[in-house]
C-alpha cells in the first residue's frame, strides 16, 4: 500500500471514531401486542431456525435457550425490567417474532442472529434484538445512516479488543466472570460518547446493573487512553472491505430499503461517472472496487479542521474528485491489474 493510501485510511478513521459520527438513540418503539401463545412462539423458531431446540443458554446443560426467547417475547428481560428501554425492547421483539410468524422477508435470517444471542447473557440479547428490530423499522436508511451504523458496528469490536487486554492484563476485576461482555458494557458506558459509539449500545451498557456493580468507572487519563487506543484497533478496512463484499452482492431480490439498493440509487444522484459502479466488462454487475469505497467514505466524511486531506488534486471537487482520484481524469479505471489488493493496493 503506498504511503498516502495509509494516511487516508488513518484519517478516515479519526473521523469516523468520533463523538460526530454515531448512531442517534432511537425514538421508542411503538407498542406491539402480544398475539401469539407460547407454543406459536416456540413454532416460530423451531420453523425458521434449523437446531433451535438444542441451543443451550451459556452452555449450560438443560438451560435451553428457547424458553428464555419465549419468555422475552412474554415479559421482556428481567435485567431491564424497570428501566426505560425494558418496554422498546419488548416490543422490539414482538415485532420480530411477528415477522418471522408472518414469514416476512429474511425472516430465517433475522430470528436465526436473535436465537445465536440467546446463547449468551441478557446484556448480549438486548443488544441483538434491537439491532434486529430497528433494522426491520428501517431506521436509519439513508446511505448516510446505514453507514454510520456500520461503523458502529465496527467501534463495538474495537471496544471489545481492549476491554478483553485489561481484563488478560488485571486491569479491570472480573469477578470470576470469564465472559467480558459485562466490563465491555462498562468501557462502552464510560468512552462511548468519546469514540461515537451507538447511542443506543451506550444506553443499554449505562443499564447494565453487573457492569456497574463489578467494575469500577474508569475517567480522565484512563479513559481517554483507552478511546485512543480504539481509534488505533478501530480496523477501516475491515469495515470498508464489508462495504463492499455487502453493495457487490446487489441482485434483482434486493430490496429497495437494502444497503446495495441505496448505495445505487445514490451514486445515481451523486456520482459524475455512474458507470464506475459496474463491472467494466459488460456494465451489468455491480463492481465497486475498494478505492471507490473509500473515496465514497470520504465524501460523505470529508475532512475536518486539523485534517492535512488526501494528496493535493485527488479529492478537491467533491464526488467527482473522489472518484477520478481512483478511476483518472478519462474516466477509465486505475490500477486494473490492481484489483483485490486491498486499498488503493
């Protein structure tokens, strides 16, 4: 990679692991009845989910997982009972069971990633069906939104990392619990707002009772290292390389409210060279490279006071520059025998 590739992923990040760029708490969920028995619940998973009926909560033998996706469909979490979000939640989860009853699109797909964290504690579970749920509300569904999303999605793994060092190092206690998820509530609680995490991830963590109850706050010097050191673990390319496996993978079953479908329909409002979004050959598949990923990042994030910005003359006139610091003043691509190298490889 050469060197002004590096830079302007190292900037891109800083921009993006910030208190500018998160993911809006989102209003409450309307309320959803619950219409189905306990046994339609169960009929629902075992339907959709192959091996549902042998999923075990923590590994635990007899503790199967099932009962307790029945049980929050019913009453919600016991942990969030009490607390502001335990009806959203609720709620959040009729409605995805509701999908799934009515075998809505991607239904498999959607109770399959709700029934995985039902192998793991409430706090995990929580997160998961609200993930799922708003996706199905559609929140946040201009590229934009979906974008930052993504990257929230990204800053959580770079949480993760240094929560599960200082617990390997004896920074942080744990109680006996070898499953971090509980001090990862507690990082995210304390340096979420710093780094822009999902304000809905930091409200969730703030509720967390064994985050606070078994970790102690970190703050000033502490804090603000630990931010620092997930901006460095915050892995760009990682997320632009998702981007791109995710808008490549457009088909005519997408649906119109998808991240493929919209990235299309905005290259076709913002994009000078529309076509650069196709494969060269026959302009009937969606190609996009992931140069092309990171100059439509830097678009819609473009630099900030302090920034030195890319190489003078690669991304001086918005959309149109970004995309000619990848494809050349002709418009043809750069760097065909490039392709799959990475990064502006």
């Amino acid at each position: 990679m050469r060197p002004w590739d590096a830079d302007r992923l190292d900037r891109l990040a800083a921009r993006l692991v910030s208190p500018a760029v998160q993911v809006p708490a989102p209003s409450k969920a309307e309320e959803v009845p619950a219409r189905l028995a306990d046994g339609e619940v169960e009929r629902v998973f075992v339907d959709l989910v192959p091996g549902v009926e042998k999923f075990l909560f923590r590994d635990q033998p007899g503790q199967y997982a099932l009962r307790f996706m029945v049980s929050a469909y019913r009453e919600g979490w016991q942990a969030f009972r009490h607390t502001p979000v335990h009806e959203h939640l609720l709620w959040l989860m009729r409605r995805i069971v509701h999908h799934g009853h009515e075998r809505g699109k991607d239904a498999s797909a959607h109770l399959g990633e709700v029934a995985e964290a039902f192998r793991d504690c409430q706090a995990v579970q929580a997160r998961v069906v609200e993930r799922v749920g708003l996706r199905l509300l559609g929140v946040g569904t201009d590229l934009t939104g979906l974008l930052v999303r993504l990257a929230g999605e990204y800053k959580a793994l770079a949480i993760k990392m240094p929560a599960a060092d200082r617990l390997a190092k004896g920074l942080a206690k744990s109680d006996g619990d070898d499953v971090p998820t509980h001090y990862e509530n507690r990082l995210t609680a304390d340096i979420g707002g710093a780094v822009g995490a999902n304000a809905d991830d930091i409200r969730r963590a703030e509720l967390d009772r064994h985050a606070k109850d078994r970790y102690q706050r970190i703050s000033g010097a502490a804090a603000r290292a630990a931010a620092s050191r997930c901006q460095e673990l915050f892995d760009v390319e990682a997320m632009l390389g998702a981007f791109v496996a995710e808008v490549n993978g457009f088909n005519e079953d997408s649906p119109k409210e998808s991240l493929p479908a919209i990235f299309l329909q905005w290259a076709s409002e913002h994009m000078a060279l529309k076509h650069m979004v196709f494969d060269e050959d026959t302009c009937t598949r969606v190609e996009v490279e992931p140069l092309l990923a990171l100059c439509v990042f830097e678009v819609l994030w473009p630099k900030m006071r302090g920034d030195r910005g890319v190489p003078r003359g690669r991304h001086a006139r918005g959309v149109r520059g970004g995309v000619r610091s990848w494809a050349g003043e002709d418009g043809r691509r750069g760097g065909r025998g490039q392709r799959g190298r990475g990064v502006g490889a």
